[in-house]
C-alpha cells in the first residue's frame, strides 16, 4: 500500500500560526526543544544500532567500467578502508539523470572534501554506459567518482534495478519488501568495508527516504513556515541548471518512504 504524503501547510495556512510576544514564543520554543533532543539522542541510538549490523561477505568479483579502464569493487575504495556507492538512477540509454539523484549529488563534493580525510571513498554507481552519463556529469559539474555496472549484476544484486517482467508483476521488492514502487532503476546507498587483507563486506543499504537525512537542502527546508512546500513528494526538485526553464516532477521516486 502507497504510504500518504503528509499534508503540508500552505501559505494562508501559514497565517493562523498564533502571533504571541516573545516570553511565550520562548517558552514553546523550549517545549519543542525537548522533543527535538530526545529525537537527537534516539538518532544516536539508531547511528550506533546500524553500526552493529552484521556483515556480508562479498564473494562475486564484481567489475565496473571507468574513465581509467575496468575496476575492481576493491579499488573503488582507493587505498581508504570504507566505501559508500550511492547507485544513481542513470539506465541504459538516458540522456539525463534522475532529478532526485541529481538533487542528492549535488551535495557530496562538499562532503567529500571532509570524509574522504576520514577513511571513507564515495563513488556513484550506474547502470548506464559510462560513455552516456560522463557528458552529464561534466554539464552538473561534479567531481566526485562515477563508474558504469553496466555489464554485472551488482544493481540487480543491490536491490536497485530490476526486470521488465519483474517491473510488470508491480511487485519488485524494492526497500526491502517496504516499497511498492516498481520502475527498471530505483535509488539507493549502499556502505562496505574492506579489511587489511583485502577482503570486503557489504555492511549496510538504504534506499527512498533513507537517503533523505543525507540531503543539506532537504534539512533546511524543514527548518522555515512552508517547510519543503511540495504538493506531491519532491515535485519542486529540478536538475540545478532547469529550475528557471521548466518544471520536473519526481520521476523516481526517491522521496518514497
């Protein structure tokens, strides 16, 4: 069953909000201040339960294609210990990239200036040839590594692509069984780690609005009155290069629960 996108309010909504002088705006703003710890501290429990998941051997040698040539899954970590693929909506024969995708990436190499100091890669996973997603990566101007599964069967293995005969039972397991969104490419994080002797182990996956926490924007929305101000799930996201040119509604499902 579809989950519901909550109502949000709109902006004469916005104007019932009661107008108080500011000892009684403190006061409530101390009230939810004790929400907002207590959702802080149950975040960390959470942070330190995924932590303890158990591991996954990876057995397949799975290979990917890149500007440099055929890679490993190994070298994607590039001498760090830690990897996060994120597996970017980009499908054999498309010329764009999802709008949410594209949305996500545009917030990871600022972070990558800081995490990749702490023992952590990030590379984007598609299924696309490389050939047909490196013209777009150049017009986004991203810089962080991205490499083509095309070939493999990693994504279908990662839970983010799927069958046309898969996608026509409208059932594709996708989050887990949570989802029922059934598309041939859907989005995802996915987290490993490598031990010295150069084994690796799939540690954690996250897909739909378990990337949402990720997202700089997303949080900054939620911070002001008409919050994210959508009408349907990310209907407002653009490719950054479209937002005064046409409009884009989500067409990937990545705000999903």
């Amino acid at each position: 069953m579809t989950m519901a996108i909550p109502t949000l309010p709109t902006v004469e909504e916005l104007k019932t909000n009661p107008i108080v002088n500011r000892e009684a705006w403190l006061e409530a703003r101390k009230q939810l201040l004790a929400e907002e710890k207590a959702a802080l501290k149950r975040l960390d429990e959470i942070s330190a339960k995924r932590r303890a998941l158990p591991w996954v051997s990876v057995e397949k040698d799975y290979r990917f294609r890149a500007p440099e040539g055929e890679v490993s899954l190994s070298e994607l970590f590039r001498g760090r210990s830690q990897l996060i693929i994120y597996h970017f909506m980009f499908g054999p024969g498309w010329e764009e990239g999802c709008d949410g995708c594209s949305f996500f990436s545009d917030h990871v190499d600022g972070a990558r200036q800081h995490f990749e100091h702490n023992d952590v890669a990030f590379t984007a996973v598609s299924r696309g040839e490389l050939a047909e997603f490196l013209s777009f990566k150049e017009r986004m101007g991203w810089k962080f590594p991205w490499v083509s599964s095309a070939g493999s069967n990693f994504n279908f293995d990662y839970g983010v692509s799927f069958t046309p005969e898969q996608v026509a039972t409208g059932e594709v397991g996708y989050n887990f069984g949570t989802t029922p969104y059934a598309h041939e490419e859907l989005h995802g994080l996915s987290v490993f780690y490598k031990k010295p002797d150069g084994s690796v182990f799939h540690t954690y996956s996250t897909y739909a609005r378990g990337v949402d926490i990720l997202t700089g924007a997303l949080q900054l929305l939620d911070l002001v009155p008409k919050g994210r101000n959508e009408s349907g799930t990310m209907d407002w996201v653009r490719l950054h290069d479209l937002y005064e040119t046409e409009s884009a509604p989500d067409k990937c499902g990545c705000g999903e629960k």
